[in-house]
C-alpha cells in the first residue's frame, strides 16, 4: 500500500490535471494506517523493525496530507474557475466535497461578477435547492457530481438531459451544453 500512497502523491504532483483514484482509495488507505498503528503497539519500542514501521507511518502521514492538500486545491481551483471536475478521477469523499463547493462557488461567481459591474450584492451561501435544467449537449461529457450531489451522465454530443442549475451554468459557460427553452 505504502508504493500505491506514493505513487498517487507522485502522479499527482507531477501533473496540473487531477489523476484518478480508486473510489475506495482513502477508505483502503485508514485500514492500512489503522493496521500500522496497532502494528507499532505491539512491538518493543527499541527493535528495528518497530523503528522500520514507525518511519513508515510518519512517511505515510507525510505523503498522505501532501496528497490530498494537492488534490483539494485543484478541485478548488476547478470549482472557482468554473470547470468541471470528471466523476471518474475522484473518489467518494471527494464527490461529497465536489458537490458541496458548487453552490459556493455559483454564489463566489455571482458575488464577484456584482464587484466587476460595480454594485455590491447580497451574499447568499444557503442557496436554495437547486432548480434543474434541460439542456442539450453540445459535446461528449463525462459524468459529473450535480449540485444536489447526484451523478449525472456521462453524456454524448446531441443528448439532452437534466442537471442542477449550478451545474447547467457552468456546462453552458464551457461551451459542453446549451439551455433548452420549453415553450
């Protein structure tokens, strides 16, 4: 497990897109810690490998918060900036926080867009439940994690389907989907 830990810090590290993980990865990950840490209980303090496995767990930990500091910061950045962020490469915790940043991020955007036009608005951070839309994909779409932190596609080009507002904002923004007007 420790070379898998590694391997994700480094590929994470190593590049600006978001790398993939398993879904169960950080759940995989507290067992291997839970199993080092009453490993290090039982040993004498004073053997090797006691010492061996305690320079493994402070490693770990050490890797371990580099990676997923790295991997928040760019779905944050993602999140901001209006991206939107493939079902595929996160995993289960991370779809929870996805979902629960972009009713945020919708009112940051809104808040700032009032600055830039030189009137200040009311900040409102419990949005309400997102409404959905009807919008039809302009491009293939991978899933993504909807407002209401429901999955949702992935799409094709020319489908037609219903997403959280949040959501259908910043697909039409990308240039992923336009809006469709029921008359």
């Amino acid at each position: 497990m420790y070379n898998t830990v590694y391997d994700a810090w480094r590929k994470e590290r190593e590049n600006s897109e978001l790398q993939p993980l398993a879904k169960d990865f950080y759940a995989v990950l507290a067992g291997y810690v839970k199993r080092i840490r009453e490993e290090t209980r039982m040993l004498d303090e004073k053997t090797a490998k006691a010492r061996l496995i305690k320079r493994e767990l402070h490693n770990v930990r050490r890797l371990v918060r580099a990676l997923v500091q790295l991997r928040l910061e760019k779905i944050f950045k993602a999140t901001i900036e209006s991206e939107t962020v493939s079902v595929e490469v996160l995993t289960t915790e991370e779809e929870k926080l996805c979902a629960e940043m972009l009713p945020l991020a919708g009112s940051f955007q809104e808040f700032l867009k009032g600055i830039l036009h030189g009137r200040t608005s009311k900040v409102d951070v419990a949005r309400a439940k997102s409404k959905r839309v009807l919008v039809r994909f302009l491009k293939d779409t991978p899933a993504i994690i909807g407002a209401d932190m429901k999955a949702y596609g992935p799409f094709k080009s020319e489908d037609v389907g219903t997403v959280p507002a949040e959501n259908a904002d910043v697909l039409i923004k990308q240039g992923l989907a336009a809006k469709v007007e029921i008359e």
